[in-house]
C-alpha cells in the first residue's frame, strides 16, 4: 500500500486553507457527469425527432448510462486501482468529453446508445474516486468540508445546471448543449492537469482485496444506510408529480424547485457542520427527513403543509449523502476509499432502480397517498443503523 502523505504540499504547509481550485475542478467533475447523465432527460422531444425513436427510446439512454455505471464500478475501479490517480481522473474527464461529442454529431441512435453506454463507465469510475481524491488533498480534519465541496457539484448540477442546459437547448439546439458538455470537459481535464495534485495508485504487493474491504469495520453499516436512503427518497421523490397532483395543489414545477433550492441550503449547512459534528448532523437529517415523510402523509393536500415539508425534506436529504461519503472514508481509510466508494456506487444506483420500481408498483396498486409512509419506515431503520453503529461506521462527533 502507498506511503504517500495523505495531503499535498500546499495543503501540509497551511493546513488551515483548503486548496480551493483543486476541489473546485472536482467539484466540476461532478457537475460535469451528473449534466451528462441526465441533460437527456429534458430533451426527450427533441433528441426523440432528430434520433427518428421514439421519446421512450430516448429515456433509454439515461437507462443505459445508470445501468453500465453499476455494472462497470466495481470491476472498472478495481483494475484501475494500482495506477497513479491524477492520470486515471484525466482519462475519465477526455472519456466524458469524447462520448459527449460523439452524442452531438451522432445522427445514429445506436451509435449515441453506444456512447452512452461508454458514458456510464466512465461515471461509475468517476464516483468511485472523487470523494477518496478530495480526502487525499486535505488534513483529516478538513475531510468532511473538502468532500462536501465536491459533491455540491451534484446539487448545483441537478438544482440549476439541468434546467439551464434544457432552457440552453431550447435556443440553441440540443446537439450544441452536448457540444458545450464536450468542450467543457476537454477545458476541465486541463484545469485537473493544472491545479490538483497527483497521488499514486496502491501498490500490487500490499493491495488488499476487495473482500476484505467489504468487511473492515464500519463499511457495512454504511452501505446500508445508503441503501436505506436512497430506497425511501427515490421511492416518494420519483413519483412527487403524481402526489403534488392529487394532493389538489398541481404545481409540480413550484414543489421541485422549493425540493432542489432546499438541497443547496442542506449542502452548505453539511459543509459547515459536518468535520465536526457528522454522527449528529446525519442522525438530524435523518430525523427531519422522516418527520417530512410523516406530514407529507398526514397533511400533504395543504398547500402550505406540502411545500414546508418538501423544504425540510430537500434540506436533510441535500447533506445526506456527503454525511454518508465521508463516513465511508473514515471507515474504510483515503487510500481504500476508491473501492470502497465503487461498492457505494453499485448499491446507490441498485437503490435508485429498486425504489422506483416499488414507488409505481405502490401508485399504481395504492394510490400516491402510501409513498410517503412507504419511505418512512426505510428512513427510520437508517436512523437506527446510524444511533447503533457507533462504534466503527458513525463514532462520537469530534
């Protein structure tokens, strides 16, 4: 295993200042995938007529995207995991920007599928390495606030980058948003190549096998949390259209912005607390989280009720996953983090699909009114696994 020190020079020789542009490139890393996950997704109308498929099939390529990330994190990460970081995080970055291009020239479905696919690699490689980088570039006590900063760029992406890309290529076309995508990545990889600094990989005679990270204390519990989460969330989240609508209020634009502007609130309250505080900001937004569920359930078809509890539930959930990142950090220690956050990726994106899948089968067997109560039991057993493994996954507050 290396040796190398955990923090670059700059950040040895002033411990207190974080190196800004370092984690703000990787901070645009994160913007750059979730932006290229997702932008088709509010292009369905237009890429569907270019494409000659219907918008069914254009959906189809978020599906495959998600699909190849799970499949390709774990394998992908693993064979990756001896060569030197700095290298492999360009090699993702040029991977980004060529399957972006290839999507804005391609008049092909099968060819974009194709791309897309590539795409998804290139994502569940991403997600495996960026919080691991980040916890690299700082002291330890800077982990948590460093890691915060990078997964913001998934809030900012989903909060703002999405809609303006969808507004973008109302204008201007949806090939030139993925040539934006493109030309946006290739300036990114010169800016990593500049400003954040180069680690090694881990060493072939002491490399430890995944089976064995899989089972380092504390690494376990997390996951589960994760699962947990992310099943409840994406079960009520996937389908708020549907319960905004029969709820009586209708305004379903109005409640995903209250839910998206409330996660920048929740991202930036996690960055303040979380290097010092994290068992009790996660078990907090946990709380809150589940008591939204409760009065979505009991309460959600008045109007004032619905959006204050969306906003309370935005702002728990916008923090949570950066509070679960850097537990699996300290769990599994900065130089496993890589494989241990491609088990992460695997079990969040297996949660994404399951919960939306259990989400339709309730409405369509149910009604919208039991999503609530379905999350609420999931988010509850996540806050028990929190206050229960104290030990090694979620340990006393510094």
């Amino acid at each position: 295993m290396s040796t190398a020190p955990a923090t670059s020079p700059a950040t040895a020789s002033a411990p207190d200042r974080l190196p800004w542009p370092g984690l703000l490139a990787l901070f645009a890393a994160a913007f750059t995938a979730v932006m290229t996950e997702l932008l088709p997704a509010g292009l369905l109308p237009r890429m569907s007529g270019a494409l000659d498929v219907p918008e069914a099939r254009i959906g189809f390529l978020v599906t495959g995207y998600a699909a190849a990330s799970c499949v390709a994190a774990i394998p992908v990460t693993a064979l990756l995991r001896g060569l030197p970081r700095r290298p492999v995080l360009l090699g993702v970055l040029a991977g980004f920007a060529l399957c972006n291009a290839v999507t804005a020239l391609s008049s092909s479905y099968a060819v974009t599928f194709a791309a897309r696919l590539l795409a998804g690699v290139m994502g569940g490689t991403m997600w495996a390495m960026l919080a691991g980088y980040a916890a690299r570039m700082v002291p330890p006590e800077r982990r948590g606030r460093a890691i915060a900063i990078v997964l913001a760029g998934i809030t900012v992406a989903l909060s703002f980058g999405i809609p303006a890309g969808t507004a973008a290529a109302s204008l201007a076309g949806w090939r030139a948003a993925f040539g934006a995508l493109a030309a946006g990545g290739a300036v990114l990889a010169a800016w990593v190549r500049w400003k954040v600094p180069d680690f090694p990989g881990e060493d072939a005679a002491e490399r430890v096998p995944l089976r064995r990270i899989a089972v380092l204390p504390g690494i376990l519990a997390v996951l589960s949390v994760t699962l947990l989460l992310v099943l409840g969330h994406q079960a009520m989240y996937t389908y708020m259209a549907p319960f905004t609508e029969d709820s009586g209020f209708g305004r379903t634009g109005l409640v995903l912005f209250v839910f998206g502007l409330s996660t920048v609130a929740g991202i930036w309250l996690t960055g303040v607390l979380i290097d010092r505080f994290l068992r009790a900001t996660l078990a907090a937004s946990l709380a809150l989280l589940a008591a939204s569920m409760v009065a979505l359930g009991c309460a959600g078809d008045v109007p004032g009720v619905l959006l204050a509890a969306v906003a309370v539930w935005g702002a728990a959930f916008g923090g949570a996953p950066t509070l679960i990142q850097t537990a699996l950090v300290d769990a599994s220690g900065p130089v496993h983090a890589d494989v241990a956050t491609s088990m992460q990726t695997t079990v969040y994106n297996m949660a994404i699909a399951a919960g939306s899948l259990i989400g339709g089968v309730l409405l369509e067997g149910s009604g919208s009114g039991v999503l609530p109560w379905t999350t609420l039991p999931l988010v509850t057993a996540a806050l028990a696994v929190v206050v229960l493994a104290r030990r090694h996954a979620f340990p006393a507050d510094r």
